[in-house]
C-alpha cells in the first residue's frame, strides 16, 4: 500500500535509470512485433507530435479551446488511416472516464493518431491500465499523461453512497466504489460540494500514482521526458480545468 496514494501494488522497486527504461520500450516492442519509432531508421509516423511534455499539454489546451468554441479543425481521415498504417506516435495519453459524454477526441480537437486513450468509469489507475500507459511511453514515446475527471460521475457518486451509507452495488460495480473510496473518505470533512471535491481528489490522488509508478514512469517523470497531469471536464460548457 502506498503511503502517498493508498493505492496497492502499483509502484513498488527502485527507479530504473533512463537506459533501463529504454531498453524495457524496445523489449515491449518487440514482444507486440511493432517498431519502437525511437529507433533511428524508423521515423515516427507523426513527426508533429514530437514533442516536450509542457509542449504537448498547451495543445491538449489549445485543442479545447477550439472545440469550447465551435470552431474544431476540418480532419482529413482517409489520410489520417494512411499515414497511421505503419505504426503511431501519439502526442498524449488520457485516463478518461468511461461516461458517454467525456469523449477526449473531440475534447481535445485532435486527430487519429494523436492520443492514446485508456477509459474506466471513474478513470482511476490499476494495474491493468497501468500496463498500457507504461506502452504508451516507453514504447511510443508519448510525453505527456493526463488523467481526466468530469462533473457529475455515477462512479464517485457511487464511491459516496458505499463510503457514507454502506450501500452495496451488483455484480462487479463494487470494485469502481472500492477503487475510488480513498478519494471520498479524504474528502468527507472538507467544505464545499461533496462530490465535487471527491472528483477533484481521485483526479489528483491519480495523478501521483502514476507519477510514483516504477519502473517506467516514475524514471521518465524523473528525467522530464514525461509530465503526468490532471484535469477536470466541464460538462455545460466543455472545457477541462487543469487542476494537478
């Protein structure tokens, strides 16, 4: 259990030096039989998307701005399929709810290609997912991870009532409550809105476990080449706040 986050089993070990970590990208590629782009004779597919993390978190920002708006670019799939065949380069990972309305795609006015998108209703880490943001950036390179929290989420909402009323879900739908009660129980004595305040915890108690994940992230987020970030989406409006 981590002292830091609550969350179990999902950092544990010593930091890997960047070499070690690089070498773990290349193996992972290998293994998935896919081209590791940091190679110097396979160029990335998106040569745009190369780019430092604070970088690629203005143009997450820039991109809502535009779909705030109305005002979302004109995307030419046909060659957006085309130029992807041979392999991806995604400029940003998200951890995203699995709500309907939360789609980070049209969120961002971004094109195929650009994220990587991992969802779970109440868009917490585990294990599983954790695997596919180590890919992400070992593998793909993607400099910038964002976990995305939304207004209004059955999940914490649920979180509440299992954590202040003991109440009980079917079938597997207990394990998202479980997952997500630390967030609720830091919150309960804090002032403000409830479930707003539980929203914005899990965001940020998400964000400092993938930040502390070894052995991949946490030795990226140490060398910069990766920023792990939070944010909030706004379901009226559809802007997301960076909040962590």
């Amino acid at each position: 259990m981590c002292t830091a986050c609550g969350l179990p089993s999902l950092h544990h070990g010593l930091a890997l030096p960047r070499r070690d970590v690089l070498a773990l990208g290349l193996g992972a590629a290998a293994m998935f039989g896919l081209p590791a782009f940091a190679a110097e004779d396979a160029p990335p597919p998106k040569p745009q998307n190369v780019i430092p993390p604070a970088e690629a978190l203005e143009r997450l920002q820039a991109g809502n701005k535009r779909y705030v708006e109305g005002v979302a670019k004109r995307h030419d799939f046909i060659a957006e399929r085309e130029a992807l065949v041979g392999g991806q380069n995604p400029f940003a990972s998200i951890l995203s709810c699995a709500d309907s309305r939360v789609a980070p795609e049209y969120a961002f006015d971004t094109s195929r290609g650009d994220l990587f998108v991992v969802r779970v209703a109440g868009n917490f880490i585990n294990t599983d997912n954790l695997a596919s943001f180590e890919y992400a950036v070992a593998v793909l390179k993607t400099p910038l991870i964002l976990v995305l929290g939304h207004e209004a989420c059955g999940a914490v909402k649920a979180a509440i009532s299992a954590v202040k009323d003991g109440a009980s879900f079917p079938g597997h739908i207990q394990d998202l409550t479980t997952a997500l009660a630390p967030a609720v129980k830091a919150v309960l004595d804090r002032p403000g809105d409830l479930l707003e305040n539980a929203t914005v915890e899990n965001v940020r108690q998400n964000v400092a476990a993938l930040k502390a994940a070894t052995p991949i992230l946490s030795a990226a987020v140490a060398d910069k080449s990766l920023a792990i970030a939070g944010g909030i989406y706004r379901l009226a409006t559809g802007g997301v706040d960076i909040i962590a």
